[in-house]
C-alpha cells in the first residue's frame, strides 16, 4: 500500500521553478505516487551478465537489460514476494546488488578503470563501491570511508559477499580523514562525494521526504556539502577528475554547491554521457547567476526515466599551465 504523502506547497513551488511547464509539473507529481521500478546490477567479478540472466530466467523472472553498452544492469519487471530480491542464492552468493538505476549514474560517469586510485567518501552501505571494484576488475586501489560504526559493518559485509579484493575500509569523519590523507601526501585520481542530501529524488521509495523536507534544511545540507566536497578537491590529483552527486533536486545542494568548488578551486565541469535521458545543469536559481559550464552538469528526473532523480556533475582538476 502506498503511503499518501502530500508535498508541502514550498516544495510545490520550488518544482515549479525548476521544470519546463505546467504539464511536466503535474506529470512529476503524478510519477512520485507510483511505485518504483526494481533493479539490480550484475556482480561482474563473480559471474557474468549473460549467465546470470540465464539463472534468473530459470526462476522465471521476467528481466529487462535496457542499456546495450551496459549489460550489467538489470530491470526485473516480475511482481515478486517483499524482500525476494535479498533472499535468492544468487544475492547471498554476491552475483548481484539491488541498486538503482540513477544510483549507478556517478561511477559510469567517473569511467574508472584498472589503474586508478579511487576515494569513495561517503560509501556506507557499499553499492558504489563494489561497483567500482567491479570496473576496476578488482585491481587498482579503492579507499572506501564512512563515519558510522554500523553502516562500516553493513560495507564490509557487502564488500566481502561480492568478493572485493582492492578496497581498504577507513572510518572516520570525512574531514578528518582528509587532513590525515593530506600529511601523508596521499592522492587520488578519481574520486566519488555523494554527498548526503535531502533526498527529494527519492520520494517514490521514501514518500516521508514529503514530510521532512524544509528550505532550512537545504541550506544546513548545503553548508556540509560544500564543506566535504571542497575537502575532497585538496585530495585531487592536477588532471583527476571528481563526481559531485546527489539524489535530490535543490540547487542549494546541487548547482550551488558546484558553483563553490568552480570559485574555490582549479576545476572544471567536463562533459557526461550517460544512457539516461538527462537534463542540462541550471543556468540560474532565484536571481544567482551560474558559470556557463554548468550546463554540463545533469539532472535526472523521476518522470523522464521511470527511476529515481538524481544530480550530478564530473570536475576535473585543471593541470598547471606550461
């Protein structure tokens, strides 16, 4: 049964603001009242994306394999038992992740490869790392960090279920870790801040953000956001890139927070290509002005795709010039 949550009209206006017109307005709202679409994501280090959708098939589960270039994602479009998804062999033996679509979206961008020394900042409950670890076929470093002692247990079991060889688990506070990162002149060339946020991309999974939601509390979120991520920038190697990601929509936690790391520091936003229909970054928010560039940002929409919405933006950190 699906809870009726109705959006405060604050929130009603700010998503006037920000789409296109009445009708995508009316057609956003309508989308959050419907149930979201289950996903999983194929665990390439253990099996492969064909001989999994050969056991799932055997369970006579209808899947949908939507992106060509990404056979690892998974649509299971059969109306299963609550909790079924977690309970297969096949969940318990690591050869998938339940994982959202959009949730997938930072790491396909960042194009991590075999080589790379990657810092995933804020990687409790673990579905970006082990898919990192999955691209990077176990190879190369991963520093994957949380705060908290319970969402460190829930990682390192994810980690170890799906097999991931290459990640060291750290636990501390996001700044901290940085400062102790920065004496030991450690460095990164890709690095992952999905930034906690007020999640209103995810209201058809968790309609009580309808209720929690207030413009104060963007603007503490914000404040943190651009705290963690102008951290995570001093760890960037010159010409290393970074994905900035959210799963709400506010500016002051998306747009606003990247326009900060632009003016602070020696980044740039390069272009993402991504299987999803997307929208450009905003050019401008309540009379403030963005850099022209931000238009290579993307916004996801739960109403474009039939998944979760989602923020986010590539920087690169420029190199020295010559």
């Amino acid at each position: 049964m699906r809870n009726n949550y109705e959006p405060k009209e604050k929130f009603v206006n700010r998503m006037k603001e920000l789409l296109k017109d009445d009708e995508d307005v009316k057609k956003f709202f309508k989308v959050a009242k419907t149930k979201s679409r289950k996903s999983i994501r194929v665990n390439t280090l253990k099996i492969s994306s064909e001989d999994l959708v050969k056991k799932l098939n055997k369970r006579k589960w209808i899947v949908e394999q939507p992106f060509e270039n990404h056979p690892e994602i998974v649509i299971v479009k059969s109306e299963l038992e609550p909790g079924e998804l977690g309970k297969t062999i096949e969940h318990i033996l690591g050869y998938y992740y339940v994982q959202e679509i959009t949730s997938m979206m930072p790491l396909i961008a960042l194009e991590l490869g075999e080589e790379d020394i990657f810092l995933d900042l804020c990687a409790a409950p673990g579905s970006k790392t082990t898919q990192a670890a999955a691209m990077m076929k176990n190879k190369g470093s991963i520093i994957a960090n949380d705060v908290s002692i319970g969402r460190i247990s829930i990682l390192n079991a994810n980690l170890e279920r799906c097999g991931v060889t290459n990640t060291v688990v750290t636990r501390h506070n996001g700044y901290e870790l940085i400062e102790r990162l920065k004496k030991l002149k450690f460095s990164f060339n890709k690095i992952l801040v999905d930034a906690p946020c007020s999640g209103e991309g995810n209201v058809r999974c968790s309609p009580r953000t309808f209720l929690e939601w207030s413009e104060g509390l963007l603007k503490a979120l914000s404040k943190k956001q651009k705290k963690i991520a102008g951290s995570a920038v001093e760890l960037l190697q010159k010409g290393g890139e970074m994905i900035y990601s959210t799963c709400t929509h506010a500016p002051e936690e998306n747009e606003i927070v990247v326009q900060y790391l632009l003016d602070n520091y020696d980044l740039e936003i390069v272009d993402i290509g991504l299987p999803l229909k997307t929208r450009p970054g905003l050019s401008e928010w309540r009379g403030m002005q963005f850099d022209e560039s931000m238009k290579k940002a993307v916004r996801i929409y739960h109403h474009d795709n039939d998944m979760e919405g989602f923020f986010l933006a590539k920087l690169r950190r420029k190199n020295p010039p010559l």
